[in-house]
C-alpha cells in the first residue's frame, strides 16, 4: 500500500513538473491556435445555424463526422475548453515559481567577476587620474541605476578590487506581466461568455429605392424581453432579467454600390429611447452605420445587414383579402437573390371545419431578385443582376393544402416543410413569374383565389449586444501586448569592473607609495542577444576611462533600448 502511494506521489509530481514546464505552455499555445483554425474555415452555431445546416446538407459524407467532433461548435467544444482550460493552469504553475525566482534573482548580490575579463565579448581598459576610491565614486555615479556589488582583493577571483552592477531584471518582471495578462485575458473572456447576451432582430423598414413599397406593420423594437428576438443567446448566469431597457425605431434603410455591386455603404436612421414612458415624438436621432453602433447604457446596436421583404396580396372569392410582408433569406451575397416562404390561412368563416380549413391553405414560395435577369431556355429562370431594388420579380411556386399552420410544430420561416408535400398534404399547383403589380390565379377546388404581387420592402438586420467585460479584456490585452513588447525590448546586461592602483612616478614602486592614478578594467555581458547591447557598454566604457571610441559605438548596432530597464 504504502509502495503504491509513493508511485502515485512520485507519477502525480512528475506530471505536475510536465504540465507546468514551459515547453508545456508552449505546445499548448500552439495546439490552441490550431484547434481555433476550424473555427474559422468552418460555420459556427453561435453565428449562424442555417449556414451549418446547409453546410450539412451540401456534405453528407463528412459534415456529420465534423458535428459528432464538435467543429461547428469549435470555441464551446469539450477539447476546446480542455486545452484552455490545461493552459490556464499551466500558466499559473509556470508564473508563481518564476515569480519567486524573479524576486530572489533581483535580490540578489551580483556575481562576481570571472578571473579573466579580457576573453568576455566587451572588454576595455585604460589609465585614469585619481585613487581607486575616486574611481570607485566616479563608478557608483555612472552606474546609479544598476543593482551595485563590490568585492575586496582576497574576494576576488583575481585578487583585486573590484566592482560587480547588473541591470535588466525588468525583462523577466515584463515576462511574467505577459503571462499574467494571459491568464487574466482567458479568464476574463470565460467570465464574459457566462453572463453575456446577444440577440438579433429583422425590422422590415421604409427603403428609398422608389419600386419601393410602404410598410404598414410596427418598425419599433423594445429591448425588454428575450421573447422579442428572432434570435437570442446568453451565458449560463444570464436569467433574461438583467436587459438593459430601450427601444428604437428603424426609419428607412439605405445602401449604396459600386458599378460591380460591391456594397460600398450602409446605413440605418433610427430613433430611440432609454426611458419608455417618454412619448415617440421626444425619442433622440441618430445613424447607424457598419461598425459605428449605438451605445445604451452598456449595450451596442449594431447595423449588421439588410435584405429584401416581398409583399404577396391573395384575394379570395369572397372578396376577402389578405396581405403577407415577409423576410426573404439571401442566397447570393453579392446580387441579393433571396428565397423564402409565405403561408396563408383562409379567412374565417369560409371553412368552419378546422380539417377542411387546413386543406385550403395556400402557400407560396419562390425567389425575389431586386434587379430581375431572366434566363434559361424559355427564359423563365429568375437571377439577380444587381443588388439594389431597380426592378424586382418573382418567380414562385403556388401550393395549396396544409402549409402546416396551426399544427404547433415550429417551421423554418424561409424553407416550405417538403415533407408536407411527399405527403401529399400539400400539392403544388403552379410556378409563376410577377413583376410588381401583376396577379395570377389559383384553383383551390371551392373558387379561384388572386395571387398579386404587389412590391417589396427592405429589412435591416440589428444586433444588440451587451459584454460587462469588455473593458476588463481591453486592459488585459493592454498590459499583455504591452508586456511583450518590453520583454523584448529590455535586455539583462553585466559589467565586471577591476581597479589597479599605480604610483604617480613610474619608478617609484616602494611600499607604502601613494597611487595616483588606477588601472581599469572593465568588460561587459548581455545576458540574452547582444543587438543594441555594444553602445550602452562603450558609452559606459569612455564615461569612465575619458575617451571617445566613437568607431565603436557606430558598429555596435542601429537598435539600442537599454534606456527602457
């Protein structure tokens, strides 16, 4: 028993010496960046679902093997959190023994100075006026700023006195604020995802294209309930009680392109409100623009794209009629070919019976081009040919049967249930083209219902965000880069220095003669790379020994950062 626990004592030590080692560290930095790269060549739930189900749809074979490893859902995957996770203690376990290190280092009394300075890679020497008290005084000035040791003759590796200054420590102090600002980025980005919220809405607005038509339905928004998102997500300590209450009002959207449909701007004016008793006509103006948000107490609005919304008017042979505005998904990002889905419930009254009501529901889905280009051999088939609303088409097909209402199952709002169809619940009748203002016909088997499209709108797509640890990720990435960059810049640098004293009269060399002048020798080491280190040391040098090596300190570097530690 008591073998087994010392194995398992002496297995858990070595495995907390390899977890915390920097080569550990190190590798797990580097398999962090590779576990984010699928993250950014594959589509991720938390930005768009449909895109990951269309991404499974158009690959059968391998896009069900990327679901069960979890690369649509890199950054909240159980790997990805693991590495993360292992890096953080990591960290820590590489960060407090360092830090002690560090301290004792800086404590420390320099080292003494090797027996032989002339074979270090900077060595000077020379002569100066004054006892080896002056010049240990002229030393102690020149180097104020460097950690200061002497040594007497008999401590001395060579039996002289002499004196021992260390500088850089802020390298390894800069080091260890860079692993730090690490560590406080991580945890400031774990404790964000837990109690951040983020949601979407599609406001179908006034558009200034003049095909253009009004919007009749409610453009406002009030930021004062999840429920009112079309889509929504939050972290785990978020209980949907804690939104910051606004609301806005979308007043037109506005686009412009270039001459090859390249989207050269958008824009969005709206109106708005932090406090929702104040009347509509007092609500504050401003424009969103891409990557110019509102900001509310917290939370940012942004303007995060647009779209089209068709409007389909049905008549029906009672002369009732019934008008749909509905969101159309863009299928092509550069043209704004958008497809989608309206469903209409007969009016009440025509069918009492709930069954046969749910026979009699028509459906119409199709593309909508804002710039219509017909092709194909009968020239029926409808393309996009420029993303702004110049000329819009239709080009649908009619269904008549159960659309699914009222069933209480939920549907894709852009995509008919094709299941309802294989059924044959619901049976397609026709496929038409319509340009704005035209109307067909459809047989549901009671009478002929008029099917017009009347035009379409234009819809902005907002995003309101809200992240309490955005400043705190701000500062922390700060210090980090910040930290970096003096960790590199800063240099770790000796000088060893030996004072000779020697007799005023060259010949004079009883015992007991005053010195007047003093030997000295000097010579220097970086203890990480030399670049930009010569300078500083020949600059040293000729303070002390009065000369002017000017040769020396143009060839020993452009870069020289020893001002900063």
């Amino acid at each position: 028993m008591r073998t087994a626990l010392t194995w398992l004592k002496r297995a858990l030590r070595k495995a907390w010496h390899w977890l915390t080692s920097m080569r550990t560290a190190l590798m797990l930095l580097f398999l962090l960046a590779l576990a984010s790269i699928p993250g950014a060549l594959l589509p991720q739930r938390t930005v768009s679902s449909s895109l990951v189900d269309d991404y499974l749809k158009a690959n059968p074979t391998t896009g069900p093997i990327y679901d069960r490893l979890q690369l649509f859902d890199v950054f909240e995957s159980t790997w990805f959190l693991a590495i993360v996770t292992l890096l953080m203690i990591s960290l820590i376990g590489c960060i407090i023994p360092r830090s002690i290190d560090h301290w004792r280092a800086y404590n420390a009394t320099p080292t003494r100075a090797p027996k032989y300075l002339g074979r270090m890679p900077y060595h000077a020497e020379g002569t100066v006026e004054g006892t080896p008290e002056d010049v240990d005084k002229q030393l102690r000035r020149q180097l104020k700023r460097w950690h200061i040791a002497t040594y007497q003759p008999e401590e001395d590796r060579a039996g002289v006195f002499s004196l021992s200054a260390e500088r850089g420590y802020t390298r390894e102090l800069m080091n260890l604020i860079f692993h730090i600002g690490i560590v406080a980025m991580i945890l400031t980005f774990v404790a964000g995802r837990m109690v951040f919220y983020e949601g979407q809405v599609i406001v179908v607005t006034n558009s200034e294209a003049e095909s253009a038509v009004p919007v009749e339905q409610s453009r406002v928004f009030c930021n004062t309930s999840p429920a009112n998102f079309d889509v929504f997500r939050a972290g785990p300590l978020f209980d949907g009680t804690g939104l910051t209450e606004f609301c806005f009002e979308s007043q037109n959207f506005r686009a412009t392109y270039l001459n090859n449909g390249q989207a050269n701007n958008f824009s969005s004016d709206i109106t708005y409100t932090d406090d929702l008793t104040a009347p509509q006509d007092q609500w504050k103006s401003t424009t969103l623009a891409v990557n110019h948000p509102l900001r509310l107490g917290g939370d940012r609005v942004y303007l995060q794209g647009h779209g089209f919304a068709p409007q389909v008017t049905l008549t029906w042979p009672n002369g009732e009629t019934r008008t749909q505005m509905v969101q159309f998904r863009p299928t092509d990002v550069f043209t704004f070919l958008s497809s989608g889905v309206m469903r209409f419930d007969p009016p009440a009254g025509m069918y009492p019976d709930l069954e046969e009501r749910r026979q009699h529901q028509i459906a119409v889905e199709g593309n909508f081009a804002p710039t219509a280009r017909w092709s194909g051999p009968n020239g029926d088939q409808l393309q996009s040919a420029f993303p702004s609303m110049d000329d819009p088409a239709m080009s649908v097909d009619l269904y008549v049967g159960d659309a699914g209402l009222d069933t209480g199952r939920p549907q894709n709002v852009f995509v008919l249930d094709q299941s309802l169809v294989a059924d044959g619940r619901l049976e397609k009748v026709q496929r038409v083209q319509l340009s704005p203002g035209e109307e067909t016909t459809v047989d549901t088997g009671d009478g002929e219902v008029k099917v017009r499209f009347d035009g379409a709108a234009e819809y902005a797509n907002y995003q309101i965000s809200r992240d309490p640890t955005q400043v705190l990720a701000l500062i922390s990435t700060a210090i980090m880069l910040g930290a970096l960059a003096g960790s590199l810049a800063i240099k770790r640098r000796r000088i060893w220095v030996r004072l000779r004293p020697r007799s005023s009269d060259a010949g004079d060399a009883e015992e007991g003669a005053t010195a007047t002048t003093t030997e000295v020798e000097i010579a220097g080491l970086a203890r990480t790379d030399r670049a930009g280190w010569g300078r500083e040391f020949h600059e040293i040098a000729d303070a002390i020994l009065g000369t002017n090596n000017a040769d020396n300190r143009d060839n020993a570097g452009e870069f020289d950062p020893y001002d900063l530690g």
